[in-house]
C-alpha cells in the first residue's frame, strides 16, 4: 500500500458505479487511480475524489495499475464552485497540467503551483488576469520551457525600454538590435514593466510568486504574451482556454 497527496484533474465514469481519476501528485507526477463504487460510496470519500479535491489517497498497486484503497481530503476548494470563470479558468489549468505533466516525476513545484493559485483563485485576493500568466509562465519554466529572458541577446543590455521577443526561438532582442537580427513574424513586442513582470513570475520564491503589481494595460499584454508563449510550446489549443476566454468577453459587453 502507498500514501500519495495528490490533487484531482479530471474524473470519468467507468461501469454502472466505478469512475477513473487522474491525479497529480508531489513524488508519483500524474497517476490514473480507479475508484471502486465510486457512486455509492459515503459522501466522504465521494468529496474526496471529485475534481479539484486535494486529497491523501492510499492506494493498492497492481503492476501498473493503481486502485483507491481510502481517502481523507486535505483542502476540497469548494470555494471555485461559486464563480463559474473561476473554475473554468481551473479546468483551463488542469487540461495543461494533464497534457504537460504526463512524464513528470518530480512534480512537487508544479503541484504546489498549482494549489497556490487554485487558493488564490478561490478567495479572490488576486486578479484572474494575473494568475492565469502567473500560472502559464511559471508551469513552463518548471516543465523546461522557461524563456531566456534575463538579456538581449544581440548586445547584453539588461534593462532596454522595449523588448522584441522572438516566440520561436524563446529570447528578446532590443530596438537597436532588433533589425540585424530577422525576426520571423511571430515576435512580440513588450515595455520594461512586462519583461521585469515575466522575469519575477519565471524567476521568484514561490513565497513571493504572487506579490508584484502592474498596470491594467500592461497585464493585458503580459497576459496576450503568456498564452502564445504557452501554446506555441505545446503546439496545441485547449477547449477550456476558448470556454474561458469567451466567457470573459461576455462579462466585459
Ligand atoms: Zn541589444
């Protein structure tokens, strides 16, 4: 028998009373746990195994297969339910999480990004629009795609006024040396106040991740400039993402 702690991505029915969980754990990375009777079991272990449930699970294994033995919840983030943008941008963050994470092991800074911004997301002391780039750069930085964001890469400046970052190639040239070096089209244009936002969020303790302050004007950039960082890495779209983003346009007519 182990004992993993783990966070619940995504929950699917199996059989008249069995349902599956992928579950992201601190030592294990993501693992499928099948849950016996889950439809008729106590309410309980029902909470506990439910999407966005961060449980202790004790689990039998069998070769590669992992059943639920027990469950006690640590933290259920019940909280998310009450905002439907808050838990679709959470089901934003898991479908990534399940996608990027597969081959994972040690996972324990993703897991606790993860939890950090889902209590973030869930008592509403920080923006939506800035946990989803806090979220996106970060989990890319952990997982080995953190952009090269620290000089320009033609002349070593530290602090230009405007960067030109390149989504392919992953770093930033300045204005002066923008044009001897081709940019393919899919460069983005940022100010000083972005690039320092990207380096805090790729580079910071986790104890001060979430603490720094930007312009209404300059998140929405640094938000734009996350997402295609994000997805181009991946090189797919996220169904959420799109729920999510359309989502917002309707709040803001
Ligand atoms: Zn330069």
């Amino acid at each position: 028998m182990i004992t993993l702690e783990g966070i619940v991505l995504k929950e699917r029915a199996f059989g008249e009373q069995d349902k599956f969980i992928d579950i992201l754990t601190k030592d294990r990375g993501l693992i499928e746990l099948s849950v016996r009777g889950a439809r008729k079991i106590n309410g309980k272990s029902s909470a506990s195994t439910q999407l966005f449930a961060y449980s202790r699970f004790c689990i039998d294994q069998k070769k590669n297969r992992f059943l639920l033995n027990s469950v006690e919840p640590i933290h259920i983030f019940y909280g998310l339910r009450n905002s439907l943008s808050a838990i679709s941008l959470a089901s934003y963050f898991a479908d990534i999480l399940k996608y990027s994470t597969a081959e994972l092991t040690d996972s324990g800074n993703v897991l606790r990004l993860f939890l950090n911004t889902l209590f973030y997301l869930e008592n509403g002391n920080r923006s939506e629009q800035l946990l989803k780039p806090i979220f996106e750069l970060r989990l890319m930085s952990e997982i080995g795609f953190m952009p090269d964001i620290l000089i320009c890469r033609g002349c070593g400046c530290y602090e230009p006024k405007i960067s030109y970052f390149s989504l392919k190639n992953g770093g930033f040239y300045c204005s002066e040396c923008k044009d001897a070096n081709e940019l393919d089209s899919s460069y983005f244009t940022i100010g000083l106040p972005v690039l320092t936002a990207v380096r805090h969020i790729v580079l910071a303790d986790f104890d001060r991740l979430y603490n720094f302050r930007l312009s209404e004007k300059s998140t929405k950039v640094l938000s734009e400039f996350s997402e295609q960082y994000t997805l181009s890495h991946l090189g797919r779209n996220f169904n959420t993402l799109d729920f999510y983003k359309n989502l917002s346009l309707k709040t803001v007519e």
